[in-house]
C-alpha cells in the first residue's frame, strides 16, 4: 500500500468517522425514545416498513450504486452523466416498486395503519434512491466530507423533528412523515455540493441506460440476496407472530444497526482505493487487504463480546421494561457483529477486484438458508420461549459463519497469511479474558461493567503488541484528524475555499 493512498484512505476515514460520531449519537437518541414513546406495536410496524422498502429498493437501485462508484473512481469525467441517468431511471423503477408493493399488501391483508405507514416511509425512499446514487458519485470521487456534511443535516433534522414530536404526542405517522423531510434536506445539499465538482444536466441515453442496466446487474443479484438475507426475519415474524415481537427484534437490530458504523465508514473510505489499485496497482492490494481484516476483527471483538455480556441490562436501559424480550436477542447479535465487520470488509473486497458474481453465488447460499432457517426457528423459539425474534438471531448467526467461511476460500492465496491468524488468534483470547473479567460485574450498573472492558481488552492489546506500532501511528492520525472536524472552524476559514 503506497503513503499516498494510506494517507487518502486515512483522510477520508476520518472525515467519515467524524460525521458518523454524530449522526451515530443523534440515531441512538432515536433508538432509545422510539420504543419508550410509541410501544413494541408501533415500533413493529415502523421497523416492517422499513424492511420491505428495503426489499423494494435493491430492485430500484438496481446494482448501480456500486457500479457508479467503480467507474467514476477509475474515470472522474463520467461523473455528471453516470448519475444523472441513474436517477432518472431509479425515478422510473421507484414508481413501479410502489405500485408493486401496494398490491401486495393490499392482497395479504394488512392492517390500515400498517399500510399507511408504508406508503409513507415510501415517499421518503425515492428520496434516499436519490441520495444513494449521489452518495455512490460522491465516493467514487473520494469527496466524503460531502456525504457527510449531507448525513449530519439530515440526521439533525430527523432526530430534532422526531424527538419534538414524541414529546408532543404524536404518533407513528408523524414520525414517519418526518423521516422523508430529513430525506430530502439530505439529498438537496448532496446535489448542491456534487454541483461544486461535476455538471448536472438531464441526461437519458437509451443505449447507454441498457449498458448500465447489464452491468449493474450482477450487483442487483448479489443486492437482492443481501437484502433478503438481512430483511426477511423481519417480514417472516410479522407473517407468523405479531406487530410486538417484530417491535422486539427491530429495537435489537436497529441497535446492531448503529453499532456498524465502524465498519461503514472504513469500508466506504477504502473501496475507492481497493478498485483503484486492483485496476493499476495488484501487487498493493494484499497489504491493504490484510491490515484491514486485522484492524476491523480488532475494533469488533470487544463492541461484540461487550454485547453479549450486557445485552439484557442494556435492552432494558435503553428502552423500557416493555422491551426486555430484546436483551437475548440483542446478546445474541453480539456475536454477528463480530462475523459481520468481516463480511462486510470480505464482500466489498470481491465485489472491487470485479469478483462479484462470486459474491452474489455467496449470498444467494445465504438467503436461501436464511428462509427454512427462519420458518423453523422462529416459530419454534416463539412456542418455546414466547420470543420467535431469538430465533430470527440464531439464524443470523448460523449464516454469517457460513458466509465467513465462503468470503475467506474466495481470497487470492497469500491475501491472509500466518500473521493475520496470529492475529486474530491473541485478540480472540484477549476478548475472552476481557469477557471472563466482566462476566462477574453483569450485575452491576451497566457503567462499571462497560468501563472495566474497555480496559482490560485494550490493556491487553498493548501489553501483547498486538498491533504494530506503525498502524497505531496511523490510527492516532485519523482519530486526531476526525476529532479536528468535530471542532467548529474560526468563521474566516470556514468561508475560504473547499473543504
């Protein structure tokens, strides 16, 4: 890996670590308020909608985010024409999905207000359509300050609305409403900021529109199955138990949720960087490939063990009694957040060095393990121990092992090596010594527990040397760099310049 890309990747790691600091903070407040203010039942039928617009979206997106961000990232002047027609064509495919989903709902019988909170939540989806094809140009240009800069005002939006109207009484409709606002504040300063870098005209090609149709399809299947993997417990327990189990299971995953934004933003900073140097530099990609599976199995281990501890005390903290049943669920998401920072980093690894295809044969296994998975477990956890949502985790668990095991056999000979499992092997041991010591303070405010992990497990990391000193130099850049953006600039540098 040369300084130069180090030094990009890092940079923009940092700009995404700092805005994600923030919107990670204003998305927890929301986590926390949704389910004390509206009740398992309401949150069930927010989180439902969710998780069927998102089975909707991967059609509409239809591959080409990924395909966006490759292409402009090996050919900047594509930028302005990729991206107009993606959205004239995601416009196009929202409004059939739409009318799609209204059927379906309509034939199964859904109940009123679940329906409307889905055509809802719907309108604000076209909006993050939009947002996800700028985002894809953003990236592909390496101009993460913007996505973030869009995140942030939309993530403010959307908690300072929603939280005011809890407050005032206000329902599932309200809340749902004010998501699609945030949207389109997200959106609008994504456009003003791409008009900075890239002209925006309409664009319709028909020829160029079928290229991109073919070459983002791939990405379609391997987003189709991704999304059916990842969405259907949730569509399956609203189908086999009710609206307060899904509103269980969804407070548990909107948490797990928030928890991979580590892995989100390295991931987004480094793919431009992993095409990049597939295309004109192979022989670097090893490198980066192996420091980043040591860096993401380091930061996951105790966020992941951490959470298996103290699932039921933190379910219960942050969103009622009411939201107990979430604890083993929650615990149990502990350990798929540990398979899943390494899915994540394996996926977008195959999918940059055009390996996609394998990658979508992965997560179609993964799908179609996931749906007899789920009819059997769910159910059977539902009548056993009156929560079919631990089902839906032990599902999640079972096939993240499975897509570990596929994403590593898939990795070039010589991407990981002996001293990655050497690795992977002392941090494994220092997360169980951190989980023996905090084991017997369960009990305890969940504060103490929290703390006295923290430092055995990073205590441990330096006392074993376990990662070297050069990457702790690195890590402490970034993490100065993204705490220097957090800080407000004099109002004479704020107004000179791009960022």
């Amino acid at each position: 890996m040369s300084s130069h890309t180090g030094r990009t990747v890092a940079k923009n790691a940092g700009v995404l670590l700092a805005s994600q600091l923030i919107t990670w903070a204003l998305a927890l407040l929301l986590t926390v308020f949704l389910p004390r203010y509206l009740g398992a039942a309401a949150v069930g039928k927010f989180h439902f909608a969710n998780s069927v617009w998102a089975i909707v979206a991967i059609v509409v997106t239809f591959g080409m985010d990924t395909l966006l961000t490759k292409e402009i990232a090996r050919d900047p002047a594509k930028a302005g024409r990729l991206l107009s027609l993606t959205m004239i064509l995601r416009v196009l495919l929202h409004a059939l999905g739409y009318g799609a989903l209204y059927l379906y709902l309509y034939l199964l019988g859904y109940p009123a207000e679940t329906r409307i909170v889905v055509y809802i939540i719907g309108v604000g989806n076209l909006f993050w359509q939009l947002i996800s094809a700028s985002q894809a140009a953003l990236q592909g240009l390496e101009r993460m300050e913007y996505i973030s800069l869009g995140a942030v005002a939309g993530k403010v939006v959307n908690t300072a609305l929603s939280l005011l109207l809890l407050f005032l009484g206000y329902g599932v409709y309200a809340i749902a409403a004010v998501s699609v606002v945030a949207a389109l504040v997200n959106l609008l300063l994504q456009l003003f900021f791409l008009r900075r870098l890239t002209t925006l005209r309409p664009y319709l090609s028909r020829i160029e529109a079928q290229r991109m149709l073919r070459a983002g399809f791939p990405y379609l299947m391997a987003g189709i199955f991704l999304v059916i993997y990842t969405q259907v417990d949730i569509v399956i327990i609203s189908l086999l138990v009710n609206d307060t189990v899904v509103g269980w299971y969804g407070a548990a995953d909107q948490l797990f949720g928030t928890l991979l934004f580590i892995p989100s933003v390295f991931i987004t900073a480094v793919f431009p960087a992993l095409s990049r140097l597939f295309a004109y530099q192979p022989d670097a990609l090893p490198r980066l490939m192996g420091k980043s599976f040591d860096f993401l199995l380091l930061l996951s281990l105790p966020v992941g063990l951490g959470l298996f501890v103290v699932g039921d005390p933190l379910a219960v903290l942050l969103f009622g009694a009411e939201f107990a049943p979430s604890g083993p669920i929650l615990a149990l998401f502990g350990i798929v957040l540990i398979l899943t920072y390494q899915n994540m980093l394996l996926g977008q690894f195959l999918i940059s060095t055009d390996r996609q295809t394998a990658w979508t044969l992965v997560m179609a296994g993964a799908a179609l393990t996931t749906l007899p998975l789920d009819l059997l477990l769910i159910p059977w956890c539902q009548a056993a121990l009156g929560n079919g949502g631990i089902g839906g985790a032990i599902t999640f668990i079972i096939t993240e092992l499975g897509i570990l095991f596929a994403g590593l056999r898939l990795l070039p000979k010589g991407y990981l090596g002996r001293s990655n499992v050497w690795v992977a092997t002392r941090a494994l041991l220092v997360g169980l010594a951190m989980v023996g010591v905090v084991w017997w303070l369960r009990g305890l405010f969940i504060a103490i527990p929290v703390m006295v992990g923290v430092i055995v497990y990073v205590g441990l990391v330096l006392l074993l040397r376990i990662v070297p000193r050069e990457d702790l130099a690195l890590f402490w850049s970034l993490t100065q760099g993204a705490l220097a953006r957090l800080r407000p600039r004099p109002v004479e540098a704020a107004g000179g310049g791009e960022p």
